[in-house]
C-alpha cells in the first residue's frame, strides 16, 4: 500500500490513537467485558476520498463516538438478553472498520463475522452516514443464529418478552371468562412456529420482530370469535364448546397444508382447538383465523 502522508498519520495519531482507550473503555463498561477497537489505518487512507483521505483519525471517531450511543439504546431496547447475546456471538469482543464486503450497505452498515462486529462503508463512501452505521445494529442478529442454548434469536425473543408475554394473560382471561372455563390454556408454540418460519423460504419479511406481538394477535382474534358469537353468559353454547375443546386449550400452530381454509383456519384435534396457517401466510387475515369457529362445534 502507498505511504500515509505525515499529516495523515498525525491525525490518526492525535484524534483516533489519543483517544482510543477512553472510547474502548465506554462500550466496555456498557457491555460487561472488556472490548477493543482495531482499525488499519492503511485501509483508512487508502479508501478515503476527499477529506476522509486527509483525516483518518476524524473518520473512525466519526464511527465510535455514535456506536457508544447506538450501544446504549440497544440495551435499553434488548436489556441484559441483548447485552448478553452481542457478547455471545461476537466472541472476540472486538470492534473494525472494513469496506463492505456483503453487497448490502449502500452507504454504511454492520454485521458479525468471525466473531467480530464490523462497521461496514461501501465504495467511496467512507466516511459518509457514519451515525447511522450502527443505528440497527440490532438487525445483525437477523443474520446469525441464536447464541448456544436459545432456540430462537434475538429479535423473537425480544418481541415474545415486550409484546406478548405482558399482555396475554389478560387476553387468556377474558377468553375463560367468556367460556366460564377459569383454567383455560392458549400455547403460543413459539419454539416450533420459529423454527418453521426460518426453514421457509417464503416466509413474510420482518417475521422475526413479528412473531410475539402476531402470535398475541391470533388469540386475540379468538377472543374477538367469541364475543362475536356471543358465547359470553350463554350456557349452551359454552357446554357445546367445551364438549368439542375437552382439553381446554387453544393453540397457535404453523402447518405444512391447511385442511380447509386459504390463509388460515381452526382446527380441532385431540380435544384441542387449533389456530393454524401456514408459512406462507403467516400474519394475514389473523382476524379472520377463527370466523368459522361455528362449524367445528
């Protein structure tokens, strides 16, 4: 590679190098464990265009500085699950700057490879965008798998925990009251339903961020069902249910072909009533799903 100009190196010197232990120590002390930040400076200058060539040590900080904040939000977004989760997979705990090498940053971006996060620019780009490089960061976890012991990644797992789990029980408990049946049982079969979502190649885009609050949806929709047929207070038609749904539980599933609908469907087996769709499918017309809950009793 060609030679740094003096003044380049200065700057990389003075503003990057003077201050690099200061910044590591930010997102080190964010993230729990000690993390470094290695940038090549003849990278630096040999992509640089413009005032990026002349001030390498301006253009990383340019990337660090908003990475610390990008942190920041991160966790407070994800909380400890995600703090422990960018641990996990970026095994290294090491931070760089390289040029993009995915085809998939039209300015600036990141991803994980080989155990390190990346701040990606694209083609004479450096330099450009450089606060949101790191923006959605949490967007890097659509492209690996979960770290060992979770079955699902992180973005599922965060939408579970911030939109289905606070609200279900309320939704389960106006179900039981409509049916007078108290201990009634909806099973979101999340584990599964991700799994056959991330198999699929024609699964809904953002599926992921989906899957809790879509899953809240789809009871919902039940819920809806049933006040609709007007199932509250009326004695008969909470016997006919529950002589049909014996096991008291309604479950959310995704299947490979639907017995009658197009979109989706209900579906008794075993005592179990069933919300069903497909890959496909999945999340459209969730309101419609139990419209002909009638039929099955």
């Amino acid at each position: 590679m060609a030679k740094i100009p003096l003044a380049a190196r200065r700057n990389f010197r003075d503003v990057w190098e003077a201050n690099k232990a200061q910044l590591e120590a930010k997102i080190s002390q964010l993230l729990g464990v000690p993390w470094t930040v290695e940038v090549d400076p003849q990278v630096i200058y040999a992509c640089g265009q413009d005032w990026s060539k002349d001030r390498p040590g301006d253009v990383v900080v340019g990337y660090i500085e908003p990475l610390i904040g990008n942190i920041q939000t991160f966790i407070k977004s994800f909380g400890s699950d995600g703090k422990d989760e960018l641990n996990a997979l970026c095994t290294r705990h090491q931070i760089t700057i390289v040029p993009d090498d995915t085809g998939n940053v039209l300015y600036s971006g990141c991803d994980i490879k080989d155990g390190v996060f990346r701040i990606l620019f694209s083609s004479n780009h450096l330099g450009s965008n450089a606060n949101d490089a790191t923006v959605a960061l949490h967007d890097t976890f659509l492209h690996n798998p979960p770290r060992a012991g979770q079955k699902m990644n992180l973005i599922a797992r965060n939408g579970i925990r911030t939109d289905y789990l606070p609200n279900i029980e309320a939704t389960r408990t106006t179900i039981a009251k409509i049916l007078n049946i108290p201990d009634i049982k909806l099973t979101p079969n999340f584990e599964a339903n991700y799994a056959a979502l991330a198999a699929a190649h024609d699964s809904p885009s953002r599926w992921e961020q989906n899957l809790g609050p879509f899953s809240l949806a789809y009871f919902a929709a039940v819920q809806n069902t049933l006040e609709y047929e007007k199932f509250a207070g009326d004695a008969m038609m909470q016997e006919g249910f529950l002589d049909v749904i014996s096991g008291k539980e309604v479950s959310l599933r995704i299947v490979n072909k639907l017995v009658r609908g197009t979109y989706n469907e209900v579906h008794v087996e075993d005592g179990v009533l069933y919300v069903q769709t497909t890959t496909e499918y999945w999340s459209t017309n969730m309101s419609d799903a139990p419209s002909r809950l009638m039929d099955l009793l």
